[in-house]
C-alpha cells in the first residue's frame, strides 16, 4: 500500500522498507513493520478478525520534512477501509505519533530525525 501510494513515493520515491532503513540509500525514507497480530477468539474458536498493530517510520534529515511525510501517511491512512490486495481492510486506525530521534554511532548529535506512528489495523483472514 504504500508503494503503491503516489503522494508519498512523491516525497521519498522507492526508499520504503520493510523493519529497517537502508542508510545508504539516503533520505527521506520510510520504514514499517508488524508488531503484533493478535486473533480475535469467542468460545467456539477462532473469528477469523485479526487487529494487527502496524509501525510506520518517515526519516528525513530535517524535522519539518519528517513531519510532512507523517502527515502523508496519516492523512492517507487513518480511517482507511478497502481491498488493496486479497485482503479485505475493515479499519486502519492511527493511534499514536510520536518522535524518533536517530543518533550516529559515535556521536551525541543527531542528523536524522523521524516520526513513528502506530496502527491498528482489523481485518478477516
């Protein structure tokens, strides 16, 4: 979904990752992973809804360009419902932003900056 999204490619082109950022491939960038997809279950089983709790990071080396790629990505998300693939999307929901600050190693300063967000995601299996 977020490939396939032409404001955000727009801004940080292919540098979309899965789990962790390529740093040579320079900024900005964005990077997401699953971090929990718990099943929904009632006394005869298993549902078939899953919530999936989904990160995604926007990187840039300016505060403000991070700000502006997270703003993307919530305005695009937040609220979404839909079938992008074979799966049926029933909500995506944004829950939280906050900042990421990314330090160098060997140096105390930082000159990445970056904003996560969480998602929670509902949909059928």
């Amino acid at each position: 979904m977020l490939s396939a999204n032409a404001t955000l490619t727009g801004e940080v082109s292919t540098r979309i990752y899965p789990i962790l950022r390529e740093q040579s491939a320079g900024l900005p960038a964005v990077t997401f992973q699953i971090i929990s997809t718990p099943r929904l279950h009632c006394f005869g089983g298993p549902t078939g809804m899953v919530t999936a709790r989904v990160q995604i990071n926007c990187f840039a080396d300016d505060p403000l360009e991070a700000a502006e790629i997270s703003e993307i990505v919530r305005k695009s998300y937040d609220g979404y419902s839909g079938s992008p693939a074979d799966i049926r999307i029933e909500a995506m929901l944004l829950e939280d932003i906050g900042d990421l600050p990314v330090i160098n190693a060997g140096s105390e300063e930082a000159n990445v900056f970056a904003k996560t967000m969480d998602f929670q995601i509902y949909y059928k299996e």
